[in-house]
C-alpha cells in the first residue's frame, strides 16, 4: 500500500468515525429529551460506587441532559449501603426509577419505565 492510500484511508475513517460520533450525539439528545419530557424530580435515584466509571458515565450523561436525579455512595452512605443490599446489590449503578429497582444505566430503558 502506497502512503497516499493510507493517507487516504485514515481519512475516511476519520470522516466515518466523525459521523458515527455525530448520529450518536444526535440519539444521545433525543434520548435526554425523551427522558426530560417524563421524569418529574424524585422519578430517578442512582445508587453508585465512587469507583464505579459506569456510574461516573451515567452521572455525566443524566447531568448533560439536564434529567433530574438524585444519587447517593454506597461506601459513604449506610442507608444508600442498605439500599443497594436490599435491592440485589449486584452492581453499580443500580437505579431506581418510580421505585423499580434497574441494574446498569441505559437511558431508553428508563424513559420506558417513566412511560409506564
């Protein structure tokens, strides 16, 4: 391969991935309107682990989209500790949303248990 045709190549990926970064900011948006259209304050609580980088993540995407949460620690907080145990404990973030307990975060699973 010639260093034009890699050139190249590196450029049409770079254009590729920029799209698909641009399509996945786009859903992303749709998604925390979505959620915003539902949620009233008191609808979402996430039980986190401050080591946890999906709870780090899903802090990070609730507070873009402006979706209102609350969250509480489970290694500095006994009653959230509590929580998590009573609720399965299997990881973090657990979320609680209109009192159904969710293990992991995925926005379009929330938006459908606020629809409900």
């Amino acid at each position: 391969m010639k260093w034009k045709d890699g050139l190249s190549l590196a450029l049409i990926c770079a254009v590729v991935l920029g799209g698909v970064h641009l399509l996945q900011s786009h859903a992303s948006g749709a998604q925390g309107e979505a959620l915003r259209a539902v949620v009233r304050p008191g609808d979402i609580r996430m039980l986190s682990s401050e080591t946890c980088i999906y709870c780090t993540r899903a802090r990070a995407w609730l507070a873009e989209q402006q979706v209102p949460f609350t969250e509480c620690t489970i290694e500095t907080d006994r009653a959230c500790l509590a929580e998590f145990q009573a609720r399965g404990g299997l990881g973090t973030p657990t979320l609680v949303v209109r009192g159904r307990t969710q293990q992991g975060f995925d926005p379009q699973r929330v938006a459908e248990a606020l629809s409900r």
